[in-house]
C-alpha cells in the first residue's frame, strides 16, 4: 500500500509486477462492503463487480487515489435479466488494468455517466446507448453516434432477432446431401 | 465577421474514407468543430455474434483493411484468453513477426496519403513502393496481400515459408537504405513539410489521456506509453526495442505525431530482424482450441494506431455472446474539436492526416 499512498511518479512505460494485488488491496480497504465481487484475474488485471449506485464513487477513487487515469473501454451487456456496464480502466504508472461490471436492472436501464472524469466516456457512452439503450444519466449530449438519428431500435439487444441465428452451413448440405 | 459551419466531408480528399468533419470557421480561424461519423457503420458486434470463433476472423480482418493482422491478432488473443489456451512458442514468434510486418506496411499507407495531403505527391508514389516490398513479405507468409486471414484461434495458419529470413533481411536491408537516404530528405528535412506540421494541432499531455488518445498520438505528447511494454503480450517481453517517444519540448502538434510514426518504422523493422534471430527454428506453431467456451476474456494490443482491446463473452456456445471492439480512431475522433479549436481551415487536413484515421475500424 506505500507505494499507492505515495504522490505518483512520471511514466516510465514498464509494468510494475504483483501491482495487482496492491490493487486489489486499497480497492477492498475502501470499499469493503459495496463490492460484490473482487478478484485479481490474472497479472495486471483486477476485476471488480457493483452495484450501479456505486459507480462514481469507485470511479472517483480509482482516477484521483490509485492513478487510473486512462478510461480505455466501456461495454454494455445485455443478460436477458439485466444489464451490465463494463469498464476497462487503465493504469500508465503501473501497466494494471481494472474491469468494474456495473449492474444495472433490465427494467430500468440507467446508470450514471462518467463524462465529469474522463471526456472519453463521451463517445463510448453514446455508443452504448446507441447500439443497447443503456442510459447515461447526466451524459450532455446522449445522441446516436453510429447509427441514423431516426433508427427505432437499439440493436444489439438479444431480443432485436438477426436473419439467422447460427450462420452455419454443414459439409454434408455442400456436397449435396439433406 | 460571422461565424459559419463548413461541411469537410463525407466526400473529400482529405477524410480518407466516408465521414464528416463540420467546422465553424471565423473567418479563417476555427472555432468549433464537430465529427460525424457512421456512415461506414457495419453491425461488426452483432453479426459476429451468430458466427463461430473462428469464423470471426474473416470479419475482424476487415475492421481496418490496411492493418488487418493486427485486428485479427487482438481479437484471437482474446479469445484465447477467454478459453485459457496459449500459443506455442514459435507460433508467437510469428504473430510478432507478422504483426511488425503489418505495422511497417500500415505506416507507409498513412504516409502515402499524408504525403499528398501537404502537396507532397512525391511522398505517395515512394511509400506505397516501399509498402508493396513489404506485403510482398507478408504475402510470401500467408498466401494474401490484404485481409489475410492469417491469425487463428491458437496459433497461426501455417509455419514460415523457407527462404523467409533471407527475403525478409532482404527487403528490410533495402527499406533502411530508402529510408535513411530518401524518406528523411524529402519530409523532415523540408522546410515546406515542416512549416506545414509544426506547432499545429496542439494538445497538452492531461488533456490526451483524459480525451482517450493512444497510441503514437499519445506518445508524441511525451508519454511513454507503449502496450508492447507496459502489458507485454506474446514475446514482446523479451525483445529489446525502444518504444518511439517525443522527448524535444512543444510536443503534441503534427510534427511530433509524425515523428513518432516515422520513427516506429525503423523500430519495427529491428523488432522484426530481432524476431527471426531469437525464435526457435522449429516447433509447433499452433494448438487446436476448444470448440465450445465460457466465460470471458480481454486482451489489449498495441495496434498501428493506438491501443486496440477486445472484450469477448462466451455462454458456452460455440460463439461470442457478446464481442466489444475498441477502436482507437474512435476515442481520438472524439479529440479532434480540441485538436482543431484555434487552428486555421488550412490546417484542418495537416491535423486530420497526422492523426492518422482509418474509417472501416472507427465506424465497425
């Protein structure tokens, strides 16, 4: 923990190794009991799971307290019974990455933006609203991004059927056969 | 005088592909500006949802056409993490040796059309023969010039072809020459290039990692942030190379991301001589995966561009149940109002092509 605690130091490029366990550590002294689930996955990777209601503060710390200062990737999931928001946040000082899956009730699906730490969340969050209908609450300007203004649909929804649900064509049909 | 929008886009010769750049001009000063991009919007996500593991290949070669392996790489390595099965030895050898490839001949068709867009045609003809030796390479290794298909799901499709070290040494020996000799002269030497590149398209170090650049953008603000080495993924750990950082002061503008490109070329062109030295001769060069697999993997790499991550769920299927693609033209589009805020419109197409944007990846 001393080595967090310390103001960080500039970017060397180089991973740092065991960092993730350090990680791991300050994230379940702060917040023991708002994580659901904590583990280091492998080397350089922590993978948290919350409640949506958590997220800022997680976040908050994670960008000012530990030095996450890249938000590389945000995925909305469809669970069929829930929605999750991933986030892939990136650490520069130590090469660490930590995955936060937010969850967020299908019923309901908002959850706060994180357009007010990073400006990156800007177009990720757009295009998750775009393409799965999760809401950003507090986003600015939460418009389709890739597909038409006027598209009625958000398509990568498990219930927006495609064509085929298997693209798969057996050998024994090419040759011929039934 | 009044302030106006003007259309840069979806048609002209500066976008390199199909999307919009409005900017509000003042006069010839700009003061806002505003991408619109989708128009090359595919559904990657969902269509490769209904396809096998290994069929998604096809598809993510496509993501980005003039740097295929290295989309295709980053998603077989996320799926191997998510089925827990690693490459052979040799087969990683390969991929870096493919991948290096694929990043040479990915920077030279950024310099083909960087070239042109400072009137510098010269700089077209000279990058795209140059990149010809080197998909000749790629071709010799894998049957194709572009989408090659070549990255599988736990290896590589097939083991170098014979004679490939001495072609490769070849053509490297003779691109090093072109480089030093010819390239240097006609872009940094140039007094016209460089008064064209430097000091616009400015942006500060905070506001590059908080906007999501990466990348050579990212280093040419002075952070020496290279995938390679700070999450080393295959062999890269044990390859000795130097990530091409912006050290001079003034950094962020086009000249800096210039640099940074430029300069990568002659790094990639050591890692692959580098490769070929140190990898086994022989060995198996791939494992068969799983058919069917659960649970969830990520893997991020260091593509032409920035960093490229795939995030791959598996149900237990014999395909994704979800697939997200980060695209690293996509967050850096998103940075392009800060990059141009202040510019001149005469600017725009120096920014823009320093930037480096390839459409088939940002819009999926």
């Amino acid at each position: 923990m001393s080595a967090l605690a310390k103001p960080l130091p500039h970017i060397t490029g180089r991973p740092v190794p065991g960092v993730e366990k350090e990680v791991l550590a300050g994230l379940k002294a702060a917040f023991a009991s708002k994580l659901k689930d904590a583990k280091a996955v492998r080397e350089r990777l922590v993978e948290i799971v919350i409640d949506r209601a958590d997220l800022i503060d997680v976040c908050t710390y994670l960008k000012n307290t530990l030095g996450f200062e890249h938000l590389s990737c945000i995925t909305a999931v469809d669970w069929k019974d829930h929605f999750e928001s991933i986030y892939h946040i990136e650490n520069y000082y130590n090469g660490c990455m930590v995955q936060v899956n937010a969850q967020i009730p299908y019923d309901d699906p908002k959850i706060a933006s994180l357009t007010g730490l990073w400006h990156a969340a800007d177009y990720h969050e757009r295009e998750a609203w775009d393409l799965m209908g999760v809401e950003y609450e507090g986003h600015p300007n939460l418009v389709r991004i890739l597909l038409p203004e006027d598209f009625k649909f958000h398509p990568l929804r498990k219930e927006f059927a495609q064509e085929v649900d298997r693209q798969y064509i057996s050998r024994r049909k090419l040759r011929g056969g039934k | 005088m009044p302030e106006f929008w003007i259309n840069m886009g979806p048609q002209h010769p500066m976008t390199h592909g199909l999307w919009n750049m409005k900017v509000k001009v003042d006069g010839e000063t700009i003061v806002d500006a505003k991408p619109e991009i989708g128009y090359l919007h595919r559904g990657y996500e969902k269509i490769m949802e209904v396809r096998e593991f290994q069929k998604n290949v096809v598809l993510t070669d496509r993501l980005c056409y003039v740097s295929s392996i290295t989309w295709s790489h980053a998603y077989c390595l996320a799926v191997e993490k998510m089925m827990g099965i690693e490459t052979p030895e040799r087969g990683q050898w390969i991929r870096v040796i493919s991948l290096e490839l694929q990043r040479i001949a990915s920077h030279l068709m950024w310099l083909a059309s960087y070239g042109p867009d400072l009137g510098l045609l010269t700089g077209l003809l000279w990058a795209l023969r140059e990149r010809e030796l080197f998909l000749d390479l790629i071709q010799l290794m894998s049957g194709a010039r572009m989408n090659q298909n070549f990255p599988r799901v736990g290896g590589v499709r097939n083991d170098l072809p014979e004679n490939f070290e001495a072609m490769c040494r070849r053509s490297i020996e003779h691109f090093l020459e072109k480089y030093e000799n010819e390239y240097q002269a006609i872009f940094q030497e140039s007094k016209v290039f460089r008064m064209r590149t430097e000091g616009v398209g400015k942006i500060t170090v905070e506001e590059a990692i908080n906007w999501g650049i990466t990348g050579p953008n990212l280093r040419a603000c002075g952070v020496d942030v290279d995938l390679r080495r700070l999450d080393p993924y295959e062999t890269y750990g044990e390859i000795d190379f130097e990530p091409q950082v912006w050290h001079d002061g003034g950094a962020g503008d086009s000249y800096a991301r210039f640099v940074c490109r430029f300069n990568e070329l002659r790094e990639s062109c050591q890692i692959v001589l580098q490769a070929l030295k140190k990898m086994p001769k022989t060995g198996p060069y791939r494992v068969k995966p799983p058919r069917r697999a659960e649970g969830e993997g990520y893997a991020k790499t260091e593509d032409s561009r920035g960093e490229a991550l795939f995030y791959v769920i598996g149900d237990g299927d014999d395909r994704p149940y979800r697939v997200k693609i980060r695209s690293p033209v996509f967050c850096t589009m998103a940075a392009t109002p800060t990059l141009l805020r202040g510019n001149k419109l005469a600017d725009v197409v120096s920014i823009l092509g320093s930037v480096d944007v390839c459409v088939g990846e940002m819009d999926k």
